[in-house]
C-alpha cells in the first residue's frame, strides 16, 4: 500500500473559492466525486483503474494551503505523486 501527501500554497482569496474550482477539475481528471463536506472546504475523490482505484482527500486550509492526499492498494509512492502533481498544477492555473 502506498501513501503520499503533498502540502503547497494556493493563491485563493479564500479557502472556499479553491474548492468550488476542484469541484469543477477533478471530473476531467477522470475522478469522481464521491462525498464533500462544504464547511470544511474538503473533497473526497477516487480515481478508478482497471482492477483497483486510488483514493483522494483534498482539503482547502485557512492558511492558504491544500492540502492532497492519495492512497492505493496497487500504485506505487511514485506514480501517486505524478497524479498530485497533476491535481496540483490543474487547481494552481
């Protein structure tokens, strides 16, 4: 099993504004959307491959950071760190 986190900067005047824009780039990640909580300006995502699926927690903090975790039965720490990068840079343009 592997686990990456990855804690960066954003650029949003709140912490709101980022996750209604992730709501928005996430399906054409090929994630879907499977739960939210609003309030606490989080996303809980999956991506599914052929025999296993990644799972994604995002989270936009008061400290002007997001933070993205990704855990997975199959992937290895390498490519679930391509796939926050991805996520990243798609939430940061």
């Amino acid at each position: 099993m592997a686990q990456v986190e990855k804690v960066e900067n954003v650029s949003f005047p709140n912490p709101k504004d980022g996750y209604l824009k992730t709501l928005e780039i996430l399906p054409e990640l090929g994630m879907d959307i499977w739960k939210t909580r609003e309030i606490a300006n989080l996303i809980l995502a999956r991506k599914k491959k052929k025999d296993h699926q990644i799972q994604c927690n995002i989270i936009f903090n008061l400290n002007n950071t997001v933070s993205i975790t990704l855990e997975s039965e199959q992937e290895n720490e390498v490519d679930l760190q391509s796939l926050a990068e991805q996520i990243f840079n798609a939430i940061a343009t």
